[in-house]
C-alpha cells in the first residue's frame, strides 16, 4: 500500500484515493451513500466478525469458537 498522505495518494496509484473517487461516483447516484457506509458499522454482530481489537488485545473468533 502507498502513503497514506493526500499529498503523495494523489501523485501515486492507491487504493484509498480510488476507493474515495468510488464514493465520489456514487454520491452522483445515491446522495446519502457514505452516510450509509459509516452507519453500516453501527450494528456489528460480534459473532460474525473474524478479528477484533478491543483495549489493545486482539481476538480472533477462534478464540470462541468451540464455546457454543
């Protein structure tokens, strides 16, 4: 992955300027799509996630798996 930084993102090929020129496309379409993409984040089932991080210690759903 390039730099992140907006300065080098738009002299080289990346994928966070191309995903933004995507959402760019689609706000053309449907006005309120980035509002959905954050929203979408809000109502997670941790049960179905493969990793996460929570207070500095990452988990894997491995961790849990033979709990049920």
């Amino acid at each position: 992955m390039n730099c992140g930084c907006s300065v080098a993102a738009k002299r080289t090929s990346s994928k966070r300027r191309e995903i933004k020129d995507m959402i760019k496309g689609l706000k053309e379409v449907f006005n309120d799509v980035d509002k959905n993409i954050f929203q979408s984040a809000q109502n997670v089932n941790m049960d179905s996630i493969v990793g996460w991080q929570k207070d500095g210690k990452k988990y894997s759903y491995l961790d849990f798996y033979d709990e049920d």
